[in-house]
C-alpha cells in the first residue's frame, strides 16, 4: 500500500479577519520555508473565513506560497433564491482546492443532517472541489453505541451521492476531543480510521479506499500529531485551536 501524502488542515473557525489573515498567512509562509519544510512530502491547508478567501488567494498566488486553502462550508444550492449562502462555484473561482463539509459545530449549531452534508458534498464535487467530510461521535454516542457506529453512519450518508472516482477527504472528529485538550488516543483513532476506511471502500471501491486521506481531529497539538501519523490509517489531522497559532501550527505541519 503506497502512503497517502498526509494533510495538515487548519480550520481557523469563527477568527481571523481579512486582515488579521494576511499577516497570518505571510507568517506561516515564512516559517515553513525558514524551517525548509519539504511540501512534496506534506500539504499544509488553511481554512478562514469566507471573507478572508479573497486576500488570503491573492498573497498565497502572488508570492508563491505552497499553501493550499479552503471554505469552511459550502451551500448545497449553485445559484438562486439563498440569501446568505456561497456556493461552490464561488469557492472554485476563489481558487479554493478544499471545502470543509458536516464539521460537528454545523451539525449541532445549524442543524445540519447527515442528507444536508451529503449534498453538501455532492454539491462540491460538482464544482471541483475536494470535499473534507467531517464525521465524528458524541460523549453520548460514545457511550451508548461505542466510537464507530455514528461516523460510520454518517460517512454511508455522505458518500451516497458521490459519483465514482470522487476525489474527497474524510475527517473523523470526536466531538468530545474537540476544544476540549482530551484527544482521542492514536489507537482509538486508527480504530475508527480503519472502520471508515472500510467504509470508502464499500461505497466506492478499493482504489479510493486506498487513495483516500483520513484525517483525525480533536484537541491535536504539536506534542501529539506524530503519534496520530504514527498510524497506519491516519492521514493528518484537521486542527481547531493549535491552527491560529503560527509557531504551533507550523511545528504541527512539520511533525515527521
Ligand atoms: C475542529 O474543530 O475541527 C478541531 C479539531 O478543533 P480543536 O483542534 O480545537 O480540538
């Protein structure tokens, strides 16, 4: 099995201005390229805010930087009728390479099902983007029905509408390890992995189940990531807090 190239992503949520962004992404640039980070071996992703999107694709295009970046969410919806939607036509002509789709906080804030989050994927890979499907189970889901049964049913959901050969991301996410300094442990994330990774291969196949990066996110930090890559179905990690510090997240990036 030839290794996935793993992934940092930085979900910077609800911060950073347009502004604020800028110098941010400058920072990371810099540190990374000081640190003389190899990106043929690792992609480093950052996802601001919507509003950032504009600055953070003009400085990344006009010095060259290898970083990648994305949307935190998409509309399901291309056009129309949708007052305060963005869709994915708009993140790709942003030079979007990513979108994040189905993170914990839009499921529970927003109301999110598993069938918004699938067409919110679908609707991604519709405009050439490559989705991050987040899925993740509660303390509760935990305890009542064990770590993988509610981010196995949520990817089967999302990946439903997914049309053969899509290029997409999966993001498993304990809800009770993210913002909350308790990380799930490296073999309890392998073991969901490995389960999603069953999962990919179900709905779509053997090659996109070999193809495809999981990713494990909650509570990461510089002093833990190597120990999640460490695993042999965990491909990166998508980073909440530790992402809006610069040093922190470029140690994270530069885990090997
Ligand atoms: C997240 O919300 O995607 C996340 C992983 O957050 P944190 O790293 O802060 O736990």
């Amino acid at each position: 099995e030839s290794k996935r190239t793993p992934l940092i992503a930085g979900n910077w949520k609800l911060n950073l201005n347009h502004l604020q962004s800028i110098a941010f992404v400058q920072k990371l640039a810099w540190s990374l390229q000081d640190a003389r980070l190899d990106f043929r071996t690792v992609d480093v992703a950052v996802f601001p805010p919507f509003t950032d999107l504009r600055s953070v694709q003009s400085l990344i295009a006009a010095d060259h930087f290898p970083i990648l970046f994305g949307a935190q969410d998409l509309s399901e919806h291309d056009s129309g009728a949708y007052t305060g939607e963005i869709s994915g036509a708009f993140l790709k002509a942003l030079d979007c390479r990513f979108v994040i789709v189905g993170h914990s906080e839009r499921r529970a804030y927003h109301h999110e099902t598993d069938a918004i989050v699938g067409s919110k994927a679908a609707a991604a890979i519709r405009h050439g983007l490559v989705p991050v499907i987040c899925v993740g189970e509660t303390a509760e889901d935990l305890e009542t029905r064990g770590a993988s049964a509610v981010p196995v049913e949520q990817l089967g959901v999302a990946l439903e509408g997914l049309p053969e050969g899509a290029d997409f991301v999966v993001a498993y996410e304990p809800v009770w390890a993210i913002g909350s300094g308790r990380a799930a442990t490296p073999e309890q994330a392998e073991s969901v992995a490995a389960r999603l990774r069953e999962v990919i291969e179900g709905a779509m196949g053997p090659d996109a189940a070999a193809r495809t990066r999981i990713l494990y996110g909650g509570s990461v930090k510089s002093d833990n990531i190597a120990s999640f890559l460490r695993e042999p179905d965990v491909d990166g990690a998508l980073v909440g807090g530790a992402s809006l510090v610069v040093e922190e997240f470029a140690k994270i990036a530069r885990f090997q």
